[in-house]
C-alpha cells in the first residue's frame, strides 16, 4: 500500500516489471521488495526445507526469505535477494523452490513432517544402505531443499575486474561514513567511499531524523553533492566490500548492470575490485534482529527498521494494521513513523517491564507475542502478558529484538569481536585489522549524535597520521535519543520459533544440537545449518548462540561466535573469474610465421603459449600421419624449414660473461672459441636437470643462449638469481632476445644449398663447419647464423630481427620448394629428434639427473656447477635408477604408446613391478615400426633386451626391445657432413 | 635483389578507436637495452647526455623527450627513439631490442578507467605523473607502462602477444566505453 507524500521514490516515472508471469507496477527506485509489497503482494518465496510461505523479512541484503530468480535464459540469475533488487523496465522476476507454484507448493508437505525433518535428520536417517547415498537419497534431498537454479546455459553476460588505490576507504556510506568521508576529503586525503545500497545515507533514508535542521535523507544528498564536486574522492555506488586481505586490500564488487535493461553487450553486470587502502573506516552500520516466537515466519513478520524503510524510503505501508514487538525503545519510532503517515498501529508490545510510551496506541509492556495466524500471510497475533493471551488482529508485525553491529569485515583477519552489554550484542575487536578504524553503529553507537561523534574523533586520530592538523571541524546536530534494550532471546510456547529463516532452523534445533553433545558454536552451526547459505546469519547469528548460550550454561561472551569469512555477500564466481572465460583464458603467444603457416592449412598446437604448426597438409593427405611422414622424409632427403623462434634465447655479455655459463651449465664453457656452439646442460640446485640447450659464443665476451620453449622463463629466472644473489661481483649482464630475433631450422643434405640462396656471402662446410656460428649478411639485414642441428640432419638455425621472421619464412619455404623440400612441423621435429634420441621436456620433466640420462661425462670434473654436490649424492647415482632407454616393438602388438608403463617381460604387470615408463612416442618413417623414449630401471645396462610395455588404461600390452637411444646415424656423420 | 620485408608486431591490429580513446602503434622507433659496466653507471649517464641529450633515468622514470627518450626499465634501461650512439658501448653493454616490443600508444579520455582495469598499479594522474614508467601485468601480459602525457600511456609488450594485449585493451575499453 503506497502512502502518499512518502518516499525518495520518482513517482513521476511508473516502471513495469513482472514476479511470477504476473505484472506489476512500481517507481523508479523501488526495489522488487517494495514494489511487490506496495501492490499488496506478502507471499515472496518458499522456505529451504519445510517449503513454508514466506514473505520478505528485511529491506537489505541481510534478507533471508524473499530470494528471487531474475531474468530468463542465459540471463538467468538466481537467489537475488528482492530487497535489493533494483525494478527497471521490462524486469522479469520469479519465486523459487515451488512447485507447482508459489501458492500451492506441493512439498509444504515436508512442513507436515516437520517433527521428523529437524537438525541431524540426514545425519541419522541416511547412513544406510551405504549405496543409496549417492544414488537415491543425495539427489532426492538436492531436488527437494534448494534455492534458486541456473539455466544450464552458458553465461551470456559480460563481467569487469578493476583495481583502485585510495589512502582512505570508507565502508558505508550511511551518517558515520558520508560524514568520515566528508572531513577526509576536505582535509585533503584520497578518498574512496563504498555503500552497497543505489543511493548514499544508509539509515537516514530511512528514518525521519533531522539533520542540522533537515530531513536525515537531504543531508546526505547534500553532503553527496558536496563530495562530486571534489576530485579527490571518488563514490562507489551499488558497491559492497565483501572481504578484507593482507596489506590493506579490500575486495569490493560493484553491481554495475543489475538495474538496466540493457544486458549481455559490453556493458559489465558486476565489477570485481580490489581496492589498496592505507588506512579504511568501517562504517557499516548494524543490522537488526527479531526474536524467536513461536510461527514468528509468516509473510508480513519483518523487521521493524524494515517497517520505516518501506515506508520513508518507499512511501510503502508494510500492512493496513501493524504491531510492534520489540524489546528496546528504537522500535517505538516504527509506530510514530507510521501513526504520522496515517497507518493503523493495533498495538505497541514492548516486553520491558519498564517500558513507556507517549503514542496513542494501545500498549502492553512487559508482554510478549505468543503465537500468529495466517498460513499466506498474517492474519492475527496473540499477546501473552502474566499467562493471559489476547488476540488482535494485525497484517503486519513489525519485530525489534535489538541490532547487530556489522562486524563481518573486521574479522576477516582472524579478529573476534567482543560482547557489548549495553547493547546486548557483539561489537568490533579494537585493532582486529591493521589501520581500520571503526566508527557509528558498526561500532555499537546506536544514536546518530553518537555516530557523528565518533566518526569525528577516528577522522581527527586519523589525520594527525597523515600530518595534518587535527582541529575541531564541526559536525551535524541530531537529537539524540539514548538506546535502551532488555535481553529477550526467544518466546517459549508451542510451535517452532525460527531462528534462521533461510536455513530453516528453529530455537528446538539449537537445543536439540546441545542435547546431542554439539555444544561448541561451530559444531552447532553445522550440525543446525544456522547461518549458512547466502544471508550467512546476518539476522540469525547473535539470537542463535544466545539461544546455545542459554541451553549449554555458558554465557553469551564465552560462546563467542562463529568465524565470519569473505564474501560479505554472494559475489559471481563469473565476476571474480573475469578474463578466465573464452580467449582470455590465457594469452596467446605467435611467431612471426603463425600467418603464414596457417595460410597454408597448418593446424596449430599450443607448446607453452606459444601457437606452432603441428604439420603442413598437401593435397591429397588425409591424416597427420601422412603429412608427418612425408615431412620427416622431406627433412631427410632433401631440406626442411621450421620455426624455432619459440625457444628462449638469452644474450650474455660482459667480461664475467663465461664464469656464469661455467657456473650455470654442467660442462664447460669457458674454452668455447669466439664462433663456436657447444650443447650444454644445466642442474638445479638439487642436482636434477632443469634444462638443455645450446649456446653461441658469438664475439668476444658475447654469448647467446638457447633454452627450450618450456623452461624459458624458468631459466632467465635462474640466471637472475645466480648474478643477483649468488655472484652479484660479476661484471656482466644478460636480457632475453626471445622476442628480437625470429629464428627457422633448416635441415637436411640440402639445408647448406638453401641457406646461401638468402645469405649475402655463401658459407661451406669447411668454412663453416658443425657448431659454428656467424654474425651474417641475410639479403641485406643483420642476421644471426648457428650451424646445430635437433633432427641429425647437417643442419642450421638462421636468425633475422623479427620484423623480418615472416618475409624470410616465406622465402625459405619457397626456396625450399624449388628443391623438393618445404615447410615441417612440430610432429615431423618431435620424430626426427626421437629417432636421434635427443631429449624434451618429456623427459627432463623435473626427476632426472645427468646420469639417468646417461650424460654424466656432461658434468666437469674441472670446475664446480649448480647441483653438481647433490648430483653427486649416491642415491642418484643408483645404477638401479630409472635411466633413458629408447625401445622398439617386437611382438605382433606394434603399438608403443606414451604414458604407458614398463616390465620385465615375466613379471606381472602390477603397481609393485613397474620398472620404468615411457615419456616420448613417434612413428619412424625412416625405420618402420614406432620408437618409443622412456624410463628403465638399470635400462642402460640392458641394452637388446625384450621388455613388456603395458598401458592399462587403454588396455594395451606390446613385448619390446631396448635399443639404442640414438637410432638414427648413431655416429653422427650427417650432421657432421 | 630480393629484400626481406618488414612486419611490425601489430600489423592489423590497430589503429583502435572506441568512444574518443585510441590505441595506435608506434612502430618507428630504434629500441636499445643498456645496460651500465660494473661502476660505470655516472660515465654511462653523460656519455648518453652527450650522444642523446638525456642523463640516465632514476628508477620509475623516464628521461629525455619525444624522438629520443630513456626508460627505465628494471635492470636495464631502454634507449628509445633514435639509434643507439655506438660510443655508449665503452660504458655499457648495449642490446637491440627495437623487434622485441610491441609499443602501443593509447590516449584518450578513458586512458585510466581502462588501464586500472588491467593493471594493478595506481595509474592516475596524481600518481602515476607525465614521465612515470613502472613494469607491471597488464591482465596476462607483463608490460612497461610509461606516461608521455596527461592523457597519453605507451604500453610495451611483447612482440608475439600483441594481439593479446590489443584484444585485452579492446575488450576493457569497450566495457568502461559502455558505462557511459
């Protein structure tokens, strides 16, 4: 019901929405709460377990009741609390976990049995048969409890990560918090402001409180105006800091979409930020609580400040008849609010003795409500005052059982917060996060003269840390009226008085989970399923353990409370995950060739991030395998060109520039002559190989060092530690050239032939023989030539700058093409190397030593090296270590596959006889038959062998030989040649 | 003669333009590491004083102005502009790098929204001042960012994740271009 010359509503602009298929009305700046309430409507949702009707409780996003699904399809997004749902045009709304409908649900059946579904019940009642757990009774209970679902359809909306620094952050943007941010701001601090509501003022919109002789909600307007105009604040709307982290990091997430029509373009639904502070004031206001009486659930029990919000900030009457229950003074202001609007106030109950009041209703102090009536809503309340019960007719109970400070924030880093007797509740740990000050109610002050005052005095403290005066600024007059309070828990009587509304949970449930020796507040919590979900307890939490408080003996302080943890409230894990969803999965990284490659069809594969071409389909090929083996024959017979640029290459320069090679690379470098490429290998500090590469001595003092693709990163990482922290004295300096230089292989008897067609002065195999290397001439541009070889090929590596990469692939290609050779992939070059025996992260995966590998002559004995002390321990020098093998199928199974696992070929192939694996697999064009690189225990010694390779996942067993590692030109006089 | 011909990192990818903010690729620009001999950091800095009118930049920094500027660049300092005067090499060790880095050049009045969507570093004004340069992420690229004007930020990263980089430019560019 709206009450006219009510509200911050623009009842100039009518909104259309709809709940349920149904359409509904409001205003602009309604929220779906009170729109719905506004049009009559009571019944919201239905309850978690005992599908009891129910209707909404509060008017923020502590509401335990009144969870909605809003939008349809991929738009879909369930358990939005309707309190804070903003109404926009075209707002599609729905209940939830009914069928077949909000009014007729016909699981309200549970609530029947509610004397067999209480705390514990599948506990006790599910444990057997073990089997039907997983099978009947889990996807039973799914199906019957539950909130709202998703569409199972892929999210179309579009979500934002952000960061913000600030020296101050003001949580709350309520009197304590506009008022913190105010003095900040104009003393000159950087100052963000973060309130969770579309409007700032917190309580003040919801109040008729005057503030320095205007309405409570103009005040704040004004003060917000006041702050746009100043450009060292900045005002988060709609924004809620959900969580406090080391160091001043504060994660907020901003609703950014959720009140706009428009969705699923580019605008974000919700803003993840991280937000540095210096310093941060809490300023979050409290949360009021109601008491457990008995059927205290029906739609139209809410909380009283509930009752003023709908009615001073929406200009909505909760009901055409209201009670107020409570047990402390600030409820009273419920029936003035609404006495002065014109609303029937049937009865003030205020269970102080104590109590007075000056209205013109009727009062019964020192009573309680015993009991309510109305299955879809409220009909009627009985009074209980010395045994006698009165019952009087009311829609509308409006209920104070006192307020809960929001301490949430401040024991994210493992503060407590402390009981607070005046009060009668729990207030912040002084301290509990570094360089948070915590002020207004948040803070236990329950008067807003109180707020004022202590956001001054934490303002004032604050300033003098940043060296700025600290002189009394002047501050807002209020009336102030002192808080008064009782302890009032629960109302006994028969029928279930619920404490946690959303969970489902009852004062006997709390009782019940003491009785069966969950005593602790954390047992009780899980035992119960008090303040789970999505409110997390904010309404339940304090009544709920001094309800555990009274059943075990304990007091309240003793009991303590729960661990309050991030989120503050329910934050997208799409919001949170943003960048992770489609192609911004992970970056991706292309060669100066990937265009080229993929004009001539050329899959590709990611190695790392980088994107290489797995092979070049001709004509008429139908599968990999024949483009791989016609590569590979290509690379042997005449020439091959494939893109290496994706290894790590690190330019080493300095007169101290050999003394880290020698220190980093097991074999020796310092003998390497100006021209020449030697393979080297390199430890961790735990004596296990990190990784292989060649490097170049390309001029006096000047190295280049290859890594592979994989361990670039890792390597330039370990060269930084070596000269950083183990030999800072060395007068060198190395950067990685990675991306400089666009590097190709060519390989085979015609590689020579097709390098000089692009080098300005020809080369020989006597001017240039293996392992040498030349700053060249390429066609007119500064080039880099290796003569190495990774496919036993006589071979090159060239390199250009990279703005040339694509140019040259090009040529060389088809340059290589007039010749009869052509371009090769990763399929062709992880054949030709397995044929050769030469090694790839596959194997030197992080447990292998020089001496599995069978390079322990790599390691000098003439100097000393990264991990050559505990490479020598013997424990890795165990002749019965897996060491490299490499094997060929010799039973009718021709299959080797990687992955699979080795055996002595009369041993059961089980766990506790597992002798190796294999680590590498390819067809070999060149020999027939696949080749498989693996792992053997004592495998060198074992060479012609028959052994047993088993995969037991694809059921795959195959008799093998060892053979050489090196199948392929065993001496090497091809690359030689 | 055949010649090779040249490619810079984003061919194709830019110019960008939404709303009134732009991303453009700078790609004339000769770019060299530096990096000073053991104790010859103050010979190093004259010497450039000399040869490209800039002293050595202090950290975060850069120095010099538009044509031939010095970043900062962690352990390094990075020459950008013109061709590295080859008397420098007597006091430092002296890289190309001008193939290595993408140089995005973005401007426009949404400069900082995006950026601080990307980047966890404070990049306003106030903080991050015309000629401030700091190494950071920006989403899953590691960047150097360096402030030439008011509204004015060249992005440097790697060559081979260009188009990441103006794929993750664009998409936060388009989603705070949205909120308006």
């Amino acid at each position: 019901m709206r009450v006219s010359g009510k509200g911050l509503i623009n009842r100039q602009n009518t909104v259309n929405f709809k709940f349920d298929g149904v359409n509904y009305t409001g205003y602009e700046g309604d929220s779906v709460a009170s729109a719905l309430l506004a049009s009559g409507k009571k019944l919201f949702g239905r309850s978690f377990k005992y599908h009891r009707p129910r209707g909404v409780l509060t008017a923020g996003s502590e509401e335990p009741n009144a969870l909605i699904t809003v939008g349809e399809g991929s738009f879909q997004d369930p358990n939005v609390r309707a309190t804070t749902q903003e109404i926009f045009e075209g707002l599609v709304t729905k209940s939830q976990n009914n069928w077949p409908n909000l009014n007729y649900d016909i699981l309200s059946i549970n609530d029947l049995f509610s004397h067999f579904l209480g705390a514990g019940f599948y506990y006790k009642t599910f444990m057997w048969p073990k089997s039907f757990w997983e099978k009947i009774y889990e996807p039973f209970i799914r199906r019957a409890a539950g909130l709202g679902s998703l569409s199972g359809l892929h999210n179309s909306d579009t979500y934002e990560k952000a960061y913000a620094f600030c020296d101050l952050l003001v949580i709350g943007g309520g009197p304590s918090g506009l008022l913190a941010a105010k003095l900040a701001a104009e003393a000159g601090l950087d100052v963000i402001i973060a309130e969770q509501e579309p409007i700032f003022g917190g309580r003040l919109n919801s109040e008729t409180e005057q503030v320095d002789g205007m309405p409570g909600s103009t005040w704040a307007a004004k003060t917000i105006e006041s702050l746009k105009l100043m450009d060292n604040v900045r005002l988060f709307s709609r924004t809620t800091i959900t969580g406090v982290y080391d160091q001043g990091t504060f994660a907020a997430v901003e609703r950014v979409g959720h009140h706009l029509s428009k969705r699923g373009g580019d605008l974000p639904l919700e803003c993840f930020w991280r937000i540095v502070a210096k310093n941060s004031i809490l300023a979050a206001g409290a949360i009021e609580r109601t008491i457990a009486f008995p059927n205290n659930d029906r739609p139209g029990i809410m909380t009283a400040s509930a009752v003023r919000t709908y009615l001073n900030r929406y200009g909505v009457s909760a009901g055409k008849s209201v009670v107020i229950f409570c047990n402390n003074n600030a409820a009273h202001k419920t029936a003035s609010d609404l006495l002065e609007s014109g609303v029937n106030v049937a009865a003030i109950i205020d269970t102080r003795e104590n109590s007075e009041t000056a209205l013109d209703v009727p009062f019964y102090k020192g009573a309680e409500v015993s009991n309510t009536f109305g299955r879809q809503g409220l009909k009627s309340i009985n009074i209980k005052k010395n045994n006698v019960e009165t019952k009087i007719e009311a829609d509308c109970l409006a209920v104070s059982g006192g307020w809960n400070p929001t301490v949430h924030l401040t024991c994210h880093m493992n503060g407590r917060p402390t009981w607070n007797d005046e009060i009668l509740s729990f207030v912040p740990e002084i301290g509990a996060i570094p360089n948070m000050a915590v002020v207004g109610s948040a803070n236990g002050h329950m008067d807003t003269g109180k707020c004022f005052e202590s956001a001054q005095k934490e303002i004032n403290s604050l300033l003098k840390t940043f060296g700025k005066s600290s002189k009394t600024r002047k501050i807002p007059k209020v009336e102030s009226t002192k808080f008064e309070i009782s302890p009032k828990w629960a109302v006994e009587g028969k029928g279930r008085a619920w404490l946690d509304y959303q969970n489902d949970v009852t004062v006997k449930d709390v009782r019940q989970s003491v009785q069966e020796n969950f005593k602790s507040v954390e047992h009780m919590k899980r035992y119960t399923t008090q303040g789970m979900a999505i409110d997390q307890g904010k309404n339940s939490n304090v009544a709920a353990l001094a309800i555990l408080a009274d059943a075990t003996g304990r007091g309240i302080p003793e009991t303590g409370t729960t661990t309050f943890r991030p989120p503050f409230v329910p934050v997208s894990i799409a919001a949170m995950g943003k960048n992770a969803q489609g192609i911004g999965f992970a970056p991706q990284r292309y060669t100066t060739s990937h265009v080229a490659s993929v004009d001539r069809g050329a899959p590709m594969v990611e190695a790392g991030l980088w994107y290489r071409p797995s092979y070049f389909p001709e004509v008429g090929e139908t599968n990999w395998r024949q483009s791989c083996d016609r590569e590979i024959e290509m690379v042997r017979t005449n020439v091959g060109v494939c893109d290496v640029s994706t290894l790590g290459k690190i330019d080493i320069q300095g007169p101290d520039a050999h003394r880290l090679l020698d220190f980093v690379y097991t074999n020796m470098f310092s003998t390497l002559k100006v021209g020449k490429v030697r393979y080297g290998l390199m430890l961790r500090e735990d004596g296990h190989v990190m990784d292989d590469g060649t490097t170049a001595h390309l001029a006096e003092n000047h190295y280049v060092m290859t890594t592979t693709t994989a361990a670039a990163g890792q390597v330039m990482r370990h060269l930084d530690f070596v000269h950083q922290c183990l030999h800072p004295e060395w007068d060198l300096s190395f950067i990685s050239v990675t991306e400089q230089w666009a590097q190709f292989s060519i390989a085979g008897p015609k590689s020579q032939e097709l390098i000089n067609a692009v080098l300005d002065k020809p080369i020989s195999s006597e001017t240039f023989p293996f392992m040498s290397c030349s700053s060249v001439g390429i066609l007119g541009e500064k080039g880099r030539l290796f003569r190495i070889s990774f496919s036993g090929e006589h071979g090159y590596e060239i390199a250009v700058p990279a703005r040339f990469g694509e140019s040259l692939f090009r040529l060389l290609v088809s340059r290589a093409e007039e010749i009869g050779g052509g371009p090769y992939g990763m399929e062709a070059l992880n054949v030709l190397r397995i044929e050769k025996g030469f090694i790839t992260h596959a194997e030197i995966h992080g447990r292998i030593t020089a001496f599995d590998l069978g390079m322990q002559r790599m390691v000098s004995e003439k100097k000393d090296c990264i991990g050559k002390t505990s490479a020598s321990r013997p424990g890795l020098l165990d002749s019965e270590r897996e060491q490299l093998i490499a094997l060929k199928p010799v039973g009718s199974v021709k299959q080797i596959v990687a992955g699979a696992h080795l055996f002595d070929r009369n041993d059961d192939p089980i766990r506790e006889n597992d002798r190796g694996y294999i680590t590498s697999v390819g067809f070999s064009p060149t020999f027939g038959h696949v080749i498989g690189l693996g792992f053997f225990k004592g495998g060198q010694a074992r060479l012609g062998e028959q052994i047993k390779m088993v995969d037991h996942l694809r059921g795959i067993e195959t008799e093998c030989e060892i053979i050489n590692t090196v199948s392929f030109d065993p001496k090497g006089d091809r690359l030689r040649d | 003669m055949i010649k090779l011909l040249p490619k810079t990192a984003a061919a194709g990818l830019t110019p960008i333009k939404i709303s009134n903010t732009t991303i453009i690729e700078i790609d004339t620009l000769t770019l060299t590491s530096i990096s000073a001999n053991k104790g010859k950091s103050e010979k190093l800095s004259e010497q450039l004083k000399k040869s490209h009118g800039m002293s050595l930049p202090h950290n975060g920094r850069a120095s010099g102005r538009e044509g031939a500027r010095a970043l900062w660049f962690g352990q390094h300092t990075l020459l950008v502009g013109p061709k590295c005067d080859e008397k420098l090499n007597k006091f430092a060790i002296l890289t190309d790098q001008s193939d290595a880095w993408v140089v995005l050049r973005m401007s426009g009045d949404l400069l900082e929204n995006v950026l601080m969507r990307l980047s966890p570093v404070d990049i306003r004004l106030k903080t991050f001042k015309v000629g401030s340069v700091v190494r950071t992420g920006l989403l899953h690229v590691n960047v150097t960012l360096h402030r030439v004007g008011a509204n004015t930020i060249d992005v440097y990263g790697f060559r081979s994740m260009a188009k990441t980089l103006c794929h993750e430019l664009t998409q936060a560019l388009s989603a705070v271009a949205a909120r308006d």
